[in-house]
C-alpha cells in the first residue's frame, strides 16, 4: 500500500498517510457489515514507520474486524428479536450518521497520540485533541475551521504508548478497532466548544 508524505491535521507533524481506505474495507468485508463502518478511515503513521509495517497492521485490523462485526450484527439482532427496538430503528441509530465522523488510527513509533492535550474550551490554538478519560491513547482529535465556530473532527486512535498494537480481545488497551466498536453507541458530531466530549471509556 502506497504511502504518501503530509502532516497531521491536527499537530502540523510530519508523517505519511494511507488516503481514505474505507473502499478497501468494503472489498474484502459483506457491505451490510460494512454499513458499521465510518465511511472514512484512514491511517497516518511516522516517517519511521514502513509501508510493510503499516500493510501488515491492516491486514491484522481486517481480520479482526471479520470476526468482530458478525458478533456486533448478532447483538443487533438480539436486539430486534427482544423487541427493544425495531430492525428500521436500529440501523438507523447505528448506521445513519456513519459519514460525520472520520476515524483516524494514528501509527506512531513509540505509541500515543503525540499531540498536546487542547481542549478549545481553554485554548485559541486553532487543534488539538480531547482524550479519551480512561483511555490516552483515544481520542477526539478537532481543528477550528474557517468560520461558524465550526470544526474538523476525527476519532483517532493510537497503540499505548511503549506498547505493539494487541488484538486481544480481553484486553482493549491498544486494541484499534475498540473506539470504533464503542463509538457506534456514543456517537456525537460537535460543532461548538462548549458541546465538546469524550465517549466514555
């Protein structure tokens, strides 16, 4: 997978980025799975970090989401049989804002977000990111936009610092696809400063 030189949206650092590979996704998983999925996700990694490293994370993060998402379906589904919640009500509460918030998964080399905590409650930087309360190494990445009060934002995720990525599904601590899985339930597009928040960890 080629990688391509830019900065982060959010700090101005140097790194690489995959682009948007949400298509990639799409390819390799049933779409109606898929349909949990952000309609963006991209990777951005350290200059250090090679295109073999960043090729074999993503086939790792493809596996695990093959044997996640049937289990998210199963759950939505108990859901409808339980009488908790309509099939159309459902997939609308996890599907129909897919396309509001990027995700972003951040490989940096020794782990974390290597950003400064900002929140632009208490700052006039124009980014930064809210990090997750339990959970550092997640987080709401924003940057100001042009005008309206209005912002850019991503649900980044980064391995814990000193740490590899884990796949563990008892674990979680640099697990990638947590956020994500999470986010599905606490799903909240912001605009103004006041409205910013993490979802729980």
């Amino acid at each position: 997978m080629k990688l391509v030189k830019t900065t982060l949206p959010w700090s101005g650092i140097p790194v690489t980025t995959t682009g948007d590979i949400y298509s990639w996704f799409r390819e390799r998983h049933a779409p109606e799975l898929c349909d949990y999925l952000p309609r963006s996700i991209t990777i951005y990694a350290d200059c250090e970090i090679t295109e073999s490293q960043v090729e074999t994370f993503i086939s790792g993060m493809s596996e695990h989401l093959r044997r996640e998402l049937p289990v998210r379906k199963a759950r939505r589904d108990r859901f409808v049989q339980l009488g908790l919640f309509t099939s159309d009500e459902i997939d609308a509460f996890l599907t129909a804002r897919a396309e509001l918030q990027p995700w972003v998964l951040y490989y940096s080399s020794d782990g974390g977000l290597r950003t400064p905590v900002l929140n632009p409650d208490e700052t006039q930087e124009p980014f930064g990111v809210v990090p997750c309360s339990t959970m550092q190494n997640h987080g709401i990445a924003w940057r100001r936009g042009d005008q309206n009060g209005d912002y850019k934002l991503w649900l980044v995720t980064a391995r814990k610092e000193g740490q590899p990525w884990d796949w563990d599904q008892t674990s979680g601590t640099s697990q990638p696809t947590q956020p994500l899985l999470k986010s599905r339930f606490t799903f909240s597009p912001i605009r103004k400063p006041r409205r910013f928040m993490t979802w729980p960890g």
